[in-house]
C-alpha cells in the first residue's frame, strides 16, 4: 500500500512559521533567521520559496535582509513595537480576518435565504 507523500509547505506557511517563531520570542530582535539555501533544503522545497516567505516577513516590518549576510528580526528603535509584539499583531490580525470571512459567509447565506423567501411570498401573492 502506497502512502501518500508528504506536502510541501508554500511561502504564506513557512512565514506564518517563522512569524509564530518571533511572536513566540525565539527570534528576538536582531536574530539571524535560517540561511534560505539550508531551510529549503531541510523542509525540502525550492529555494525561492523560502526567499519569498523571507519577502513576507521583510512586507510586515518583521524581517530584513543584509546583503551577504542573511535575513534578520528586525532591532526596533526606541519607542517602536518591537518584533514578537508586531508578529503577534499579524497573527491577531489574521485571525480576525478569518472570523470576519465565516461571519460574511453566514450573512451570505442568510441573504440567500431571505431572498428564497421573498421570492416565494411574490409567487403566492402574483398566483
């Protein structure tokens, strides 16, 4: 019996990774992140597919990169919110997006509903 390969994670996965990682603070500000050639190696996908979760990360202010060097958590200046409470701030974000979203398919559905109705009191009354 053949079982089915493993699937590869994709970019938004392996930057929601890295993003828990640093809100969890084991990425502090100014941590060097895992070389993008080895950790697409070790989760066994291209290369521009652990660059471009980099780019996420680097998009929502929680990474940048030096040239050369790697990609690092971002080192707040003083005053600014630093990286584990801003990939807390994503992650909150996302979550309340995905609640929004079941919440607008359950008003859709209502709409649809409603609209059935409607329609089947406009057919009686029109008989």
């Amino acid at each position: 019996m053949e079982s089915e390969p493993e699937r590869k994670p994709n970019a938004r996965e392996i930057a929601a990774h890295f993003r828990a990682e640093i809100a969890a603070g084991t990425y502090g500000p100014g941590a060097q992140l895992p070389g993008a050639k080895g950790h697409a190696k070790k989760v066994g996908v291209a290369l521009a597919t652990v660059q471009h979760a980099y780019a996420l990360l680097k998009a929502e202010g929680l990474a940048e990169g030096v040239s050369g060097s790697g990609t690092y958590v971002c080192d707040p200046a003083d005053g600014e919110q630093g990286p584990r409470e801003a990939a807390q701030s994503v992650i909150d974000l996302q979550a309340e997006v995905a609640r929004m979203g079941t919440e607008l398919a359950g008003l859709v559905e209502r709409v649809k509903q409603l609209e059935g109705a409607v329609d089947s009191l406009a057919g009686k009354s029109g008989a």
